[in-house]
C-alpha cells in the first residue's frame, strides 16, 4: 500500500494499475461527427478514489483503507510531490 500511496509505478505485480484506480481522473470526451476525433470536454478530479475499502474481517462492516492508499487532497508527506508525474523508461531491446 506505501508504494501506490508513494505513486511507486515502476514495482511489480499491480501497483500501476491500482495507482491508477486509486488516482485516476474522469474524463468527458467530446467526438467529432465527421472525423471521429475527440477532445477533453471536461475533467473530473474528484469522484475517483474518494472511498477505499474493504470487509472488515469478523464483522459485517466496511473497512475504510482511503489513507493507507493516498494522502488527503492537498497534503503530502515530506518529500513526496502532490502532483505525481510518473516516467517509465524502457530499454530497447
């Protein structure tokens, strides 16, 4: 959980993947009648990621996991950027 909260996309298994559900952003597209091309209408930053939870073990309950997954819009810890930008390189091979 501290690499998807740290946005450490490049370790293995599904941490990109779930960084991207957790941070993710929805994103209304318009599309061109004539040419099929498409253009950002609008960008919702706040509805993806809001509530993380799971079962709580033994109880008929939700578990809120929302702070072990990212910070609090707005706030980061030391060091860490707000505003994550991430870069994979690849080798050529």
């Amino acid at each position: 959980m501290n690499a998807i909260k740290n946005g450490e996309v490049y370790l293995p298994y599904d941490t990109g993947f779930v960084f991207a559900e957790v941070n993710g952003d929805r994103v209304y597209w318009d599309v061109e009648d004539d040419d099929g091309s498409m253009k950002a209408a609008y960008v919702d930053t706040n509805s993806i990621g809001k509530h993380i939870s799971t079962k709580e073990p033994g109880v008929h309950a939700r578990l809120d996991l929302t702070n072990a997954y990212k910070y609090l819009e707005g706030v980061c810890s030391s060091g860490n950027n707000c505003n994550y930008k991430c870069f994979i390189l690849l080798e050529a091979r």
